[in-house]
C-alpha cells in the first residue's frame, strides 16, 4: 500500500512540484493550498507524512506544525518543513515547533527525496 503525503502549500507550481515528484516515487499525495484547511485535511487523509511551506497565507507553518504536534491524534505523523527561510536560526525554530526534518527552497530533487524517504 503507498504511503500517503499530505503537502500543504500556497504556491501553486511548488504544490504540483511536490506533488508529482511524490506521485512519480509512489507516493499518494493530498494537496492543501490553504493552510487554515491543513489539520482538518489531515484528519480525513490520515497521512503518513506531511510536508509543511513555513510562510503561508492566514496561518504560519510554524503555527500549524506546534498546532499538528499538540493533537493527540496527528501529532505522531513526521513533518518535513519546506521553506525558503535560510538563516540557522530559522532551522533551529522550525524544527523546535516539532519539524523532523527541513529542507530549504529552492529545492535540490535528490535531497526531498530523500529526507521524505528518510522520514517514512
């Protein structure tokens, strides 16, 4: 059975990047452009793994991975943080809230790969 991918990001043409490089790997892909909409989203698809842009409309990925974590329910899912934030201060942050793993953009194909088969 293929691991399931919820992918929560605004951008439209990162979303059907990481869509499709999960897709052409095996992996079923739940898309959420709106992160408002992402635990909820989570809770129906119950995903394996999500990954997570950090600067979104509405709500921070930041808020929405310490929100994930502190649900009794989605807080064991890994979540792999995907921004274009570079500083280490920013790393450290981000993985503090609860990120597994964080992989900045723009994205080397070869590496999100393999931080998402890391994480699963």
């Amino acid at each position: 059975m293929a691991k399931r991918v919820l992918v929560v990001e605004d951008n439209e043409l990162n979303l059907k990047l990481f869509c499709d490089l999960l897709r052409a790997h095996e992996f079923e892909t739940e898309p959420v452009r709106d992160g408002r909409e992402a635990v909820e989203r989570a809770r129906a698809f119950v995903p394996d793994l999500i990954v997570m842009d950090i600067q979104l409309p509405y709500v921070s990925g930041y808020d929405l991975i310490l929100q994930i974590k502190a649900d009794g329910d989605l807080g064991r899912i890994p979540i792999m943080a995907v921004t274009a934030y570079a500083g280490r201060e920013d790393e450290e942050r981000i993985r503090g809230a609860g990120a597994d793993a964080y992989v900045s953009k723009p994205i080397s194909v070869a590496r999100f790969v393999e931080e998402v088969n890391s994480l699963l």
